[in-house]
C-alpha cells in the first residue's frame, strides 16, 4: 500500500472530542509522530511505531513525516485541537513546499478537530456567538510588534477575540502586556473567561471583566476569550451564560 500523510486534530482533551474520522486514520496508521504530551493521548496499538519530538520542533517532525510517507508509510500527525489552527498542518505545507518535488505528489489530508476556542466557548455559553478572531499570543514565530498591531486592529473592530498560548514560563510577560492594552481600549467591565484544560480532568473556568483579570489567571493550558463589547452575561445560581448577540444595531 502506497504511504500517506494524515495531519489530525485529537480535539481539546477529551477522548470524547475526538472525531470518528480521526480514530479510524489512528487506527490506520503504521507511524504516529507529534509533540510527545499529545501522542501520549493516543492508545498504543501492536505494531504502531510513535516518533516523539520537541514541542519547538515543527518543522524536522514534518519533514520526517514526508520522509516516512514518501517510503510507503502510513504516517498521522497528531496536533491538539485543529491542525489548522496554531498547529501542525501549516508546518506540513510549508515543508512540502520548500522540500523535494516528489512529496508535492503525496496522498496528505487534513482532519479537522475541536479547538480549545470553539470547547471554551461551548462551555461558556456563546462568547462568540457574533464576529470573531483568533489571536496566538506566542512571539516565538512573530515579532511583538505584530502582535500588538493585530490586537489593536480586533479590539478597534470591536470583535470578540481568542486568545491562545498567552502565557508561559518562557513568556511570562506577554499576557500582561495585552492586559495593558486592552485597559487602555476597552471598558473595565468587558467580559473575560479563562478557560483551561477543558474537557480534562483539570478544566477550570472564570469568568470575569477585564478590571479584574491578572495575568496569572493564564498559563499554556489556559484559552483566554475577551468578549466585544456587546457580549452579555446572565446571571444565574452557579456559573452564569455568556454570550454575544447574533445581530448588531445600525
């Protein structure tokens, strides 16, 4: 059997979240490769071999990918969430396409998998129920510059926003730095959640306004939504719904 490139989405965390697509390319594969954390959430099967890597490491995990398809293997690349969403499919093209002519002719699909955006907002209510954008916080790939620009331009078009990878031990200071801008834009009563780890065991959901959010609030497992400004909260016993009107007035 001629080899392939599966790149596929496992979903936020839960195995629940994970599509019957992707379970039967698992379940098909010969070769697993991807971030180490996200194989060990894939059951072992007789025979599979798995190719853990570095999370930093996108780009050698494609190409080893290729390589291993291009020989007749029958290869998954697994990514958290969707592999097209600050994941690994975007790597696999940009691999094909600065690598040998010959993988431009492989068998390479793209299966689709719940983000942390759409199962954080799901438990919320409907945060992004309107207009919205996704915004990677990470400066590992991107100039700051960039960063700020695009949060100034989404917070200017008053979209409800995502926020991913906001904070971490490498980049502690980021998560603050939006904080700072937001203030300096928007209503201290603007809606935040900090969603993390959801659908795991350790998932944890706030809601509160902007006056109230710290950047400790956010780590790599943490999705941080920020509500536009017609975003509404009801009030309710325990947690209450969030949600953005479908319609915005003229």
């Amino acid at each position: 059997m001629s080899g392939w490139v599966v790149i596929a989405g496992l979903g936020p965390g839960s195995p629940d979240l994970v599509t019957p697509e992707v379970a039967a390319a698992l379940a098909g594969a010969t070769d697993l490769v991807g971030y180490a954390p996200y194989l060990s959430r894939v059951a072992p099967q007789p025979g599979q071999i798995r190719h853990e890597t570095d999370n930093r490491e996108e780009l050698d995990r494609a190409r080893h990918a290729l390589t291993l398809a291009a020989s007749g293997k029958r290869v998954v690349v697994v990514s958290s969430g969707d592999p097209g969403v600050f994941a690994m499919a975007s790597a696999v093209f940009e691999a094909v396409e600065a690598g040998p002519p010959d993988w431009r002719g492989l068998d390479i699909r793209v299966l689709p998998g719940v983000t942390a955006m759409l199962a954080a907002a799901a438990r919320a209510g409907a945060p992004l129920g309107h207009d919205f954008c996704a915004i990677n916080l990470s400066d590992n790939l991107k100039p700051w510059a960039v960063i700020e620009n695009r949060l100034s331009l989404a917070v200017r078009a008053d979209f409800a926003i995502a926020l991913y990878n906001p904070r971490s031990k490498a980049r502690p200071d980021g998560f603050g730095r939006a904080l700072a801008l937001l203030r300096e834009r928007c209503e201290p009563g603007r809606v935040m959640i900090f969603a993390r780890a959801v659908s795991t065991p350790d998932e944890s959901l706030r809601i509160v306004t902007l006056a109230e959010a710290m950047p400790g609030m956010a780590d790599m497992r943490t999705v941080v939504l920020i509500g536009s400004a017609a975003t509404r909260i009801i009030p309710r016993a325990g947690m209450p719904f969030v949600y953005t009107p479908r319609s915005v007035p003229e």
